[in-house]
C-alpha cells in the first residue's frame, strides 16, 4: 500500500480526517455543547493542544493542495517510479509526524519536517513535469 | 465519467456558489474601496471578516468549511476513479456528501442547531468511508 502514489494520498487524507476528529471530539471540552450546535456567532479561539491541531489542520489543507496534483498527474500519466514513490513516501512520513510535533510543541522539529515535505512535493512536481 | 466526478464537479460549483454567496453581500456591507484595497487589518481596525454583519460571517465560515471537506472529497474522488474502484457504494457516498453540503448553508445562515453539526457530520463521514473504501 505504501508503495502506490495514490494509497500514500489516500492515507495522508484518512490522517488527517482523523485528526479532524480529535480536534472536533476536543472541543466538546471547551466550548458547551449549544455553542458548538450554534452557527457560532461569536468568535471564539481554540486554546492550547486544540489551537494547535487546528493550526496543524489549516496548514495540512495547504500541503494536501500542493500534492495532489503531482500526484494525480504521476498516475494518469503512468509515470510512477521509484524516485516518485519515495518522494510520496517521504511527504506521508513527514506530515504524519508534523501532527505531533505541532500538537506536543516539539519546536524545530515541526519546521524540519514541514521543510522536508516541501521539498518532496517540489520533487514530486518535477518528476511529473 | 463517473458518477463520483459528477458529484465532485457539483460540489466545486456548489463552492463556486458560496464564495458568489459570501462576496455580494461583503461588497455592499464594506464598499469596494476595503474589498478592493490590500486588507490590511491594521489599516482598517480589524480583519474584514471581523467587519461583516452576522449572517455575511456566517456565509464566510460556511465557505472556509467547505474548502476543507472539499479538499478530502477530492482527494477521495479522484484515487476511487483512477483506481477503478468505483462503486455503487462510493457512488452513494458522493452524492450525500453534496447533498449534505447543500443543506449545510441554509442551516448555517439561519441558525438551525444541530443541523448544522449534522449535515457537517454526514459529509464528513460520506468522505471518510469513501477514502477508507479506497484503502481496502
């Protein structure tokens, strides 16, 4: 499954529903539950670990942005190789640990990863250029 | 094309719609000359989504929603298609997420708790088995 540009996507898409749900099941400990039904008028923030996933989620709409079309044009094109498949390899790894390193505040290593899945998907695009 | 796409390709329209939804009413609430400049918050005392008139916000946050199920759905749409593992299940599964996205702004504009929540549920879960039906 790892092995397939498309599966790594999927993943990376199921990683980060999960996420989601963590952040929506986390706020039931924040906010009460009518303002949470409601169309939440007032603007409340999120504090701390669940400010943090919610970052982390905004930022990881903008990665899944950026790799999705190097990947779907790798597959379309049968393009696939290994270098792609490492490259989509490295990017799943290394967004998978941004979640933790941005929700246990482990500064440095947050940036380093991110860094690093910016520059699989610079790959990624190139090798389906 | 499958039906899959169809739906997705409705529900970029559906977007489309919401940021046409969202932006004639932030036009005539905030005048062209803030839309039209730079934004800065500092130059206007405060964010321009902080400006609108309450249902304009709500119509703003629907929107943000939206991009967020709808970059999953992509994702789910497009591996179910190019893997030819298209379904009569996946194909359900995108149609109630459009549908469930429809019925998410009116309950949004006009406050109604807890359907909100729910259509956002059901959309959200429509994704979620369509990404794991992929996996399996």
């Amino acid at each position: 499954m790892l092995n397939d540009e498309l599966s790594i996507l999927l993943l990376y898409g199921l990683l980060m529903a999960v996420v989601l749900v963590l952040k929506t099941t986390g706020m039931l400990t924040q906010f009460d539950m009518g303002y949470l039904l409601s169309s939440r008028d007032e603007n409340r923030s999120l504090e701390g670990m669940l400010g943090r996933m919610d970052r982390a989620i905004n930022n990881s709409v903008i990665a899944m942005a950026l790799v999705t079309p190097p990947i779907l044009v790798i597959a379309i094109r049968d393009q696939s190789s290994a270098h792609s498949i490492l490259a989509a390899q490295i990017f799943l790894a290394a967004r998978t640990i941004y979640f933790p390193a941005y929700m246990f505040r482990i500064t440095g290593l947050r940036t380093l990863v991110w860094l690093i899945a910016l520059i699989a998907i610079f790959f990624l695009y190139f090798l389906a250029l | 094309m499958t039906p899959e796409l169809t739906a997705l390709t409705l529900a970029a329209l559906l977007q489309v719609f919401q940021v046409c939804l969202m932006a004639v009413p932030a036009n005539l609430e905030l005048g062209t000359k803030k839309t039209l400049g730079p934004r800065d918050p500092e130059a206007l005392g405060g964010t321009l989504a902080s400006q609108l008139s309450p249902r304009t916000a709500r119509l703003h946050r629907a929107m943000n929603n939206h991009f967020e199920g709808l970059i999953l759905l992509t994702i789910a749409v497009t591996v179910v298609t190019l893997s030819g593992q298209s379904t009569a299940f996946t194909a359900a599964c995108a149609w109630i997420y459009l549908a469930a996205r429809v019925v998410y702004i009116p309950c949004y504009v006009f406050g109604l708790s807890p359907w909100r929540s729910v259509a956002w549920f059901v959309g959200f879960a429509a994704t979620t088995l369509m990404l794991i039906a992929a996996v399996l």
